[in-house]
C-alpha cells in the first residue's frame, strides 16, 4: 500500500530534485573562481611539468649497474685506469661521474682526490635538485593565492552590500563567498598536490645521495689499499 507523503515530504523531496538540476560543472566553479583561478591553473602546469621532468632524470640517474663498482676495482688493481675511466664515460649515472672524477686524480695526495670527488658530487646534487625550489614555492604560494581570492571574494560581497543599503539581499552576501571559497579550494588543491609531489623527489634524491656517498666511500677505501 502506497502511502501519501505529507506537505513537509513533498517539499523534501522537489529541494533534493531541484539541487540534482541545479548541479555545477567543474567549468562553471572554474570560471566563478575569477581570474585567479587562470593563475592557479598556470601553476598546477608549471608543478606538473617540474615533477615528471624531475621524475625522469631521478629514474634515469639511478639506474645503476651492480657490477659496476667491481669492475672499477679490477681494473684499478691491474693498473688500467684509463679503461676504469672509459668505464665511467660510458656509464650515465652520478656516481659513475664521482668515480671517473677521482680516478682523473690518481697520483695525487689522497685529501686531493677527496675533495674532487666530494666538489663532484656537489654539483651531482645541484643537478638533481634543480626545479625543486620552484615546486616548493607553488606548494607555499598556491594556497596564499587561494586565500588572497576568499578576501577579494569577501570584500566585493561586504561592499555590495554597503551599496544596497537598505535593500540587502542575502545573495549579495552568499554570491561573494561562494567565490571566494572556490578559489580557496583550487589553491589548496594545487598547493597540496605541489607539497606531495615535491617531498616524493627529495625523498628518491636523498636515496641517490646516499648510494654516492657509500661508493664514494668504497672507492676511498680502494686507494687506501696497500699496494
């Protein structure tokens, strides 16, 4: 048996059917967010463009051969360090860059060849941080950017008000900070997926330092060997 709704139902029921019509696409948020959204869109570019390039070079620079090390004693121990260090030219990788560094210093002071080596993988580092600092600073900025969008939001909807003096409507308020919450959401959502994205590649690069450091140390030790 079908029961009749009540006056209170009915009029749940064509609220629920009325906001199922009245839902906003992801382009009309976009657009009500103004002309900061277009700055936040410009920076969720720039952030994914950073993380895959970064990406890319991290994976390539780690990708290294486990024999690679051995045959660097072999050869040092032969005494073919010309062919230790063709080994390292044909190695693309920052540790072999490290190695072949030392090996150019062969011959002299041992606190020479160390700081050659470490001077190397310096720069190894910087090279592989580069972009980092800008990804950082849309991960800070976007949602400053966002914020500065809920003031203005906010602002146009108190001064509209003011406008209307006596006749306030509750639209003029509610209008300003649906605005201003939709670029709040945009510069968090860019910001947060920035601060993800950023804190991934520092953790794979400090993997990265921590292999050249330990074959660093290897190889220090292989030059400390008695003859």
């Amino acid at each position: 048996m079908i029961q009749d709704l009540g006056p209170v139902d009915s009029l749940a029921l064509d609220g629920i059917k009325n906001g199922t019509e009245m839902g906003i696409s992801f382009l009309e948020l976009f657009l009500a967010g103004g002309w900061l959204m277009w700055v936040l869109l410009g920076l969720s570019f720039v952030a994914v463009w950073i993380f895959v390039e970064r990406l890319l070079a991290i994976l390539k620079a780690s990708q290294t051969d486990n024999r690679f090390m051995e045959q660097i004693k072999q050869y040092v121990h032969s005494g073919q360090i010309n062919y230790a260090i063709d080994l390292c030219r044909m190695t693309e990788s920052p540790i072999a860059r490290l190695i072949e560094k030392g090996l150019e210093r062969i011959g002299r002071p041992l606190s020479d060849v160390q700081t050659a080596v470490e001077n190397m993988g310096n720069l190894e580092v910087a090279r592989l941080e580069r972009g980092l600092p800008m990804l950082a600073t849309v991960s800070g900025g976007a949602p400053m950017i966002g914020f500065l969008g809920t003031v203005a939001g906010m602002i146009e909807a108190f001064y509209n008000m003011s406008e209307a003096g006596n006749n306030i409507d509750v639209s003029l308020l509610s209008g300003g900070i649906y605005v201003a919450m939709v670029t709040t959401v945009g510069g968090l959502i860019v910001g947060i997926l920035a601060y993800f994205g950023y804190n991934y590649l520092v953790a794979r690069i400090e993997r990265i330092v921590y292999k050249m450091e330990s074959n660093t140390i290897e190889f220090m030790d292989l030059l400390n060997e008695p003859a």
